[in-house]
C-alpha cells in the first residue's frame, strides 16, 4: 500500500487529504481534514450498461466533529452540480 497526501482547494479554503488506498477504476480513498474535521472520503466507480456510476461516500464524523456535517450536506450537492456541467461540455 502507498500513501500520497494532496490539497483540495475552493473559495470557502483548503482541505488536505491523504490517499489511503485506491483500487484501479473502481475506488479512491482518501482522508478529508480541514477545519477541525477527519474523516474518510471513498469514491466508487460501477460500470452499467447505461455507462459509468459514481458514488461518493464521507464517513467517520465523530460526536465532536458535527458542525462539518452541514458543510458537507451542503458542498458535495454543489460540487456535483458543476461537475455535471462540466461533463455536459465533453460530450
């Protein structure tokens, strides 16, 4: 197993993440802290006869950590509306 750290940025601040373990063309894991906030992102990709299936999951708010809920609740819907927008211009 490898480990890779990168920095996420937008224009409410930066995250820094830790690759923890990625399993080619089927899932990305990787540690999510800023602000107070650890926890683990995991993407997964599924393969479908209509195409490609993403899922994205954040687990691992303890009971301290529950003012980055709402954040988050809040972020990924808006980073899922751009990213569709920007998919739509590929095509």
């Amino acid at each position: 197993m490898w480990a890779s750290g990168f920095n996420l940025r937008a224009d409410w601040g930066a995250v820094d993440c830790q690759v923890l373990e990625v399993e080619s063309n089927k899932k990305l894991f990787y540690t999510w802290a800023a602000y107070g906030l650890e926890s683990v992102v995991t993407w997964t990709l599924t393969h479908t006869t209509t195409g490609p299936h993403s899922r994205l999951e954040q687990s691992g708010f303890r009971p301290d950590q529950q003012a980055g809920l709402p954040g988050a609740k809040g972020g990924w819907p808006r980073f899922f509306a751009n990213l569709e927008q920007i998919l739509a211009r590929i095509d």
